[in-house]
C-alpha cells in the first residue's frame, strides 16, 4: 500500500515524500513477504521512470536523481532480502556474482570514483538479486503468469503517456525521424523498450488465457498499445526485435496463419511510416544529426550511414581505443559516459551494443562471464520448458525466453542492459521462469505465511 501511494505522490510530482514513501513500502515488504515484494519491485519500478532526471540530492557535486536513488534503493533492498533467505546459489547466480565481483574490482582499479562505477554495479547486484528472489519466491503456479501481468500493465502506462505525448504534437526529430519520447526525460529508444514489452507479455496472455472473453480482449489491447508505441518511437532494431519475439512466439506454438498475420501487419505498419521505413534504406542523402550527436568523420564509404549509424561507430571506436590502455582491466564500469562526453558534446551516452560495452569496461573476462551467464539462464529456461507438464505454463515460459532473447540478446545493438526498469522485470521473469524443478514447489519455503513459498 505505502509503495502504491508513493508511485501516486511522484506521479503527481511530490518527488520526495513520494520516494519516501515508496521505499518504506519496499522496506515493508523485504521484512514481512518477499514474494510479494518481488511483484512490487516489478510493477513499480517502471513507473518511477515518470521523475526519472527530477534531481533528488548532490553528493560531492555530483547530482543524484529519481534514476540513481531507485537504483541504489532497489539493489539494496533486493540484495539483503535474497541473502537473508541463505539458500543455495545457482550455477548462474554464482556467475552473476562473479561478474558482479569483477565489475567492483575493475572499477576500483580503472574508475575514479564510486560515483562512477558504482551506478553500474548496482544495476547488476539488482538484475542478480531480482532473479534469484523471484526464483525462490514465484514458485506457485500461477506466480509467473502474475508476474508478466503486472510487467505488461507496469510497462503499458509509460507506453500510453509516450503516445498521448506524441498524438499531441510533443514528438521530437531524432536522427530524421519524428519520434516520441517517454515522460520523465526519456528518449524514444526507452519507449520503445517498454512497447516491445508491452506487446510481447499482452500477446502472450491474450494468446495463452483460459478465457476469451473481456480480459483477454484486454490483453489484446496491451499488446496493441505496445506495438503502437513501438512505431511512435520509430526504432529500427526494437521493432524488428519485437516482430521476431511475436511471430516467433506464435511459430514455436504452431501458429502459423497468426505468425503470416503479424508479419503482414509490421509490414503494413512501415508502410505506415515513410520515416521508419526510410531509417531501414541504406542510404541517407545528406542526413542531419540531432543536437548533441557528433559526426565521426568520414567513414572511407560511397554509402552515407545515418546520423544513428555514424554515433555508433564513433562510440565504439572511442571506448575500444581507451581499452587498449588498460586491456587487463577494461576501462571500468561507468566509464563510457565520461569518454565519449570527453571526446563530443554528448552526455550520458552508452555504447549503444552491451558486448562492446561490457567488453571495453570489463576486458576479455568481464566478457567471458557475460556470455557464459546468458548461456545458462537460456539453458535454463529451455530445461524448464521441457520438463514443465501443463501446456499454459510452458507457453508462458517460452514467451519469457523470447522476451530475454529478443531484448538482451538479440537487442544488444541497443545497450538493453543499462535500461534499469526493463532488466528488473526482465530477470525477474527469468527467476520466476526457471525455478529448478517441480519438487521445490513442494519443498518448505521461508516466505512468512505462504506455504510452500521461499
């Protein structure tokens, strides 16, 4: 209830009493039912993305906002609640803690503040302890369906306000393209994210309910919010992404008619929008970058990449030339933002693909634990979806594999992982998607007044 109020009060714009009030009721939550705090987190993060650049606090000159205090709030909050269960780590937990303990070492030795690297560090304590809580705490059988319901519902408000904003003239011109943005001072790429996960979990509950009746007309509806927000956002690789992860979903259940039918309707919604479709032309005569993107110079081409294509070059380049001075290392976490702002007016930029990120700040073994953790929770899923008995359940597992995919896979182009809100739900979803077997559902928990809950 207080974590409800809260989201309330800073929507309202009571930035402050509404922090307040939302963390005691994460606080609550962590002391009395974790399972329950798990759903919280999921489903109220996302929606501090409204105050997201409202500025909080200043700790020795650097300006801590809504961003930075949700980040180092839940991934406290969530960390001690997952240690005080004591239970036995995973194999991908035990991964997750290695790259953690990295990240920390190669930002003590590479970063120069904590102010730095530890943002970074804090995403991933949170992205590790989200997924081991949900792992042991969303163990009902309708626990997972819970979960992606409330993301859906948590992401599809965003989504809406980015759109009313757009239907009412405030899209913006972004790399030759009319693009919307998301309330809260977030770009169109953030918008998207929350479109794609949107359509992806409403489509799935729309397709995978029990009853066709009004609440699954309403989960259509989601999924056909987020696809409108997808196209408002006017994303390249999100859109293709969210198309491969829906008609990829509908294909792997032998749907085929409804995989031909979404793929014919993407294919007329970039008929829809010239400006979409023309980001997918190779060529760009003479494009304009938007205001605080540089040029990287001549690329040695006859074919003229887009201002977005251009950014990405010079970003990539940037920071792997700033790794070759500390290949053992890596540049540490965090240290993207700085080097591109030192070398171009851009601010806060992120490497724009999470492999050459983590690579150029963790070095060859941050990338190695990266790769290897992705490689188990895929495993893992993929397990869960074999030995899972009941048809339902293991559609809404496959649908969480195709979301981890398509998001944190296959979206890498878009550095999905520094995006806090999406990953909470995101591994989450993974926790609650990949619990060891059907005897732990059975076994004693330690969740305070839910049997068979830990």
């Amino acid at each position: 209830m207080a974590s409800a109020v809260g989201v309330a009060l800073m929507m309202l714009g009571w930035w402050h009493v509404g922090l307040f009030a939302l963390i005691a009721g994460w606080l609550t939550l962590a002391a009395t039912d974790r399972r329950w705090l798990t759903i919280c987190l999921i489903g109220t993060v996302p929606l501090t993305t409204f105050g997201w650049t409202v500025e909080v606090m200043t700790i020795s000159g650097r300006v801590l906002d809504v961003r930075l205090v949700v980040t180092f709030a839940v991934a406290g909050i969530s960390a001690i609640s997952l240690l005080i269960a004591r239970s036995r780590p995973t194999p991908t937990e035990i991964v997750f803690a290695l790259l953690i303990g990295w990240a920390i070492v190669s930002g003590l030795l590479a970063a120069d503040s904590v102010l730095t690297w530890g943002p970074p560090v804090a995403r991933l304590v949170t992205y590790a302890a989200v997924f081991g809580l949900a792992r042991r705490h969303l163990v009902q059988p309708g626990d997972l369906r819970l979960a992606m319901a409330v993301v859906a519902i948590a992401f599809v408000i965003p989504t809406t306000a980015g759109l009313v904003t757009y239907v009412l003239g405030a899209a913006e011109v972004i790399n030759d393209a009319t693009r919307a943005t998301t309330p809260g001072g977030r770009g169109p790429i953030s918008l998207a994210f929350a479109g794609q996960v949107a359509l992806a979990l409403g489509f799935a509950l729309h397709a995978t309910g029990r009853s066709p009746g009004r609440v699954g007309s309403s989960w259509l509806a989601v999924a056909l919010v987020g696809a409108a927000g997808l196209l408002a956002s006017a994303t390249r690789l999100v859109t293709v992404t969210a198309w491969l992860v829906v008609a990829g979903f509908a294909a792997l259940r032998g749907r085929w008619r409804t995989a031909a039918v979404i793929t014919v309707l993407f294919a007329g919604a970039f008929l829809a929008r010239p400006d979409l479709l023309g980001r997918f032309i190779g060529t760009v005569a003479e494009p304009t970058p938007s205001q605080g993107i540089v040029e990287p110079g001549d690329q040695g081409s006859d074919v003229e990449l887009d201002a977005s294509a251009r950014f990405r070059i010079f970003v990539w380049g940037a920071i792997l030339d700033e790794w070759s001075a500390s290949p053992i290392t890596g540049i540490g976490p965090g240290m993207t933002a700085r080097i591109v702002a030192e070398r171009s007016t851009a601010e806060r930029a992120a490497p724009h693909n999470d492999y050459i990120g983590v690579f150029a700040e963790l070095s060859f073994t941050g990338l190695a634990l990266f790769l290897v953790l992705q490689g188990l929770v895929i495993k893992e899923l993929v397990g869960r979806i074999r030995r899972e008995p009941d048809r339902r359940r293991r559609d809404e597992v496959l649908m969480t594999v195709m979301v981890f995919g398509g998001v944190n896979v296959l979206g890498a182009l878009n550095n999905p992982m520094y995006f806090f809100d999406l990953q909470v739900a995101i591994w989450a979803l993974t926790g609650a998607a990949s619990f060891a077997s059907p005897a732990d559902n059975r076994s004693p928990r330690s969740t305070p007044g839910i049997p068979g809950a830990g």
